[in-house]
C-alpha cells in the first residue's frame, strides 16, 4: 500500500490528515526527536507539538525526554485491535444497509414486499408470540416445525390457534402425530394440496409467501385490519372452512369458546330456532368509545343478511352479509358484531357459549 493511500485510510479510521501523516512518518523513523519528525512529514513546526499530542492521548505514540522531546510508535496491538474493529464495524453497516435495502421493516408501511422467505417466516414467529386473542396459520410440515415453539407458546397463553398443514396428496404420513399438537394449536386441519405459506394474527397482522412451486420467490407482510381481513377470508374459506378436522381441543358442551362469529351462528341458529335459551358471554371492543367492553346474557336474536336460511348452512362463506347477535343484558338488548362491526354496540373478540336450557 502507498504511503498516500495508507494516510487516507488513516483519515477514514478517525485521525486528521497531519495525525496521519505524523503517525505514518514516526513508523518509519522509529524513535526519533519532534524536530526530525517534522522535518520528515508535512506537518508544519508550529503544529507539530499538538499533532504529536493529540496521537499520544488517543494511544497511537508515545513521547518522551532526552536531550529534546522524542516521540516513538505505541505497542501495535491495541492499534491493530481499534483498526480491526473499525473494519467489522464497516463490515456490519454494510449488511445491515444491504438488509434494510432489501427488506423494509413492517412498521415503514402497512405492506411490505420482502424478498426472502426466511423473512417472511421470522416475523411471522415474531408476530405468534406476540398474539392476544387468535393466530390462524397455513403451512407446510417443514415450516410448522419452525413455528412449532411460537405456536406453543401461544397456545399456552390461551390464544386460540387454528393451524392447517398442508402436503401433496401422496405424503399425508408426514403429518405430525395428532397427539402431538395438543399443546400447539386448539385445533388442526388436513389441507391435501399444496398452499401458500400464511399467517395471521390479532385481526391485524399477516405474513404470506407463495407455495414452493411458485416462480418468484417473494413475500408480503401486513399490518393493517383492512388488508388482513381479506386474508382471513382466504384462509376460511380455502385453508379450514372445507378440510376435516386431525385434532381439537373444542368440546361440544359449554363452555365453548368463538374467535369468529359466524361459527357462533353457525352452531347456536339451530338451537334458537328450536327454543333453547343459549346464554353467551361476549370479550370485545365498544364500537363508539374503543374501549374494552365485557356483557354476559340471554342470546335473543340472530341477525343476518344474505341469501334466505343463510343462518342454517354449514359453510363460513354463506355469511357475507352482516352477521349479529342480539344479547340481552341486565342493562338492556346489546349487539354484537364480528371483525370490523360499526353498526353493531361490540365488535366481539371472543364469544363464549356458556350454557344452553
């Protein structure tokens, strides 16, 4: 390396131009009297002193007296060491503006476009850990073993985790044992074709990727109700909705616990059409003050729109209009809504089947 090129590194390592120039002569002579030193560099004599000075107070030189002041190089190591973490520092910046590049932080936008899939599947076991109320996850075998802990986790907390795994058609035997995913989701289900990867989280948060077959490879984080929603539908109606149950932890006498309203509807219709009295207890949000809003009562109406005895099919999809439930509370008839309820007192979080007479 010239001694040109070694001075600007020096510069760029955080010492001025006459410190560099200083430094690099002092290397060369050695031991040697301030005098020769400046004589030898193109560091001025008035400054000579103070350049000298600062060296020695960041460790680089040291001086000391004889006849005249001498200045002489430092012991290597701590030099080398400062030099060499400067350049994993360098080294460091530079992945990590590379990283920030490429992949956006999900907080900079609703939606974010990352380019790998091990993105996509960091933040969606970050996003898992972090869930209060539900997680409805898509994936493959190989990738629900990566969120296997996340998923645990999750469910040991009492979030109510939907979990559907997907295999070609001829490798169903590499199914996790049903026995096994006890403590990692409430309930599990058999899709027999290959998917998507996806996950999504508290009614806000999605990570999606295309299945494996896919062109491109590519993913999409969300975080955003509105664009989630839309997600959630997807994963109802082509992810759980039409695929047998492999596991549950949902029995059939109360207390049974909904995320989603319209399977409330689904199972509680028939029995208000025939009579029953049906007690609820509904978790959610007040639609007009925000705040968290807890009612128990008496379920007295069924409320929704679409196509006639909508309320008496088995399939989530039917439900596309307004879905409610008419609650009567010791304060009086409340209603609650589902996902996104603005005409409704409650947007439900959670409904709970209490009891059935």
């Amino acid at each position: 390396m010239e001694r040109a090129e070694l001075s600007e590194t020096l510069e760029e390592a955080g010492l001025s131009p006459y410190q560099a120039d200083a430094y690099i002569t002092v290397l060369e002579l050695g031991a040697a009297p301030v005098t020769r030193i400046a004589d030898a560099s193109g560091v001025p004599d008035p400054r000579i002193y103070d350049v000298l000075r600062d060296l020695e107070s960041t460790g680089y030189i040291e001086t000391y007296e004889r006849e005249s002041m001498y200045a002489r190089a430092n012991d290597l190591d701590a030099i080398v060491d400062d030099l060499k973490s400067r350049a994993s520092r360098f080294a460091a910046a530079t992945e990590e503006i590379e990283r920030r590049w490429n992949e956006p932080s999900v907080e900079q936008s609703t939606v974010t476009i990352v380019t790998r899939f091990e993105t996509v599947i960091k933040n969606a076991d970050e996003f898992i850990r972090g869930a209060e109320s539900q997680v409805n996850v898509s994936v493959a075998v190989d990738d629900f073993e990566q969120l296997r802990p996340a998923l645990r986790d999750a469910t040991e907390r009492g979030v109510r985790v939907n979990l559907s795994i997907h295999t070609p058609e001829d490798e169903a035997a590499a199914l996790p044992d049903p026995e096994a995913l006890s403590d990692v989701c409430s309930e599990a289900r058999h899709r027999r074709l290959p998917s998507p990867f996806a996950v999504i989280v508290d009614r806000t948060k999605t990570c999606f990727a295309p299945h494996a077959g896919s062109t491109n490879e590519y993913g999409v984080l969300v975080d955003d109700r509105t664009h989630t929603y839309v997600f959630h539908w997807y994963f109802l109606t082509t992810q759980w909705d039409t695929w047998e149950p492999i596991y549950s932890s949902i029995g059939d006498e109360p207390p049974i616990e909904y995320v989603d309203i319209r399977y409330c509807v689904r199972d509680v219709a028939p029995l208000v059409r025939d009579g029953a009295t049906v007690r609820v207890r509904i978790e959610g949000t007040d639609t007009e003050s925000g705040a968290t809003r807890t009612v128990e009562g008496e379920l007295s109406e069924i409320l929704v729109t679409g196509p006639e005895n909508a309320a008496d099919v088995d399939v989530i999809a039917s439900y596309g209009g307004q879905v409610a439930l008419v609650v009567e509370t010791d304060e009086g008839p409340v209603e609650v809504g589902g996902w996104g309820a603005m005409v409704e007192d409650i947007e439900a979080h959670r409904i709970t089947l209490v009891g059935v007479a």
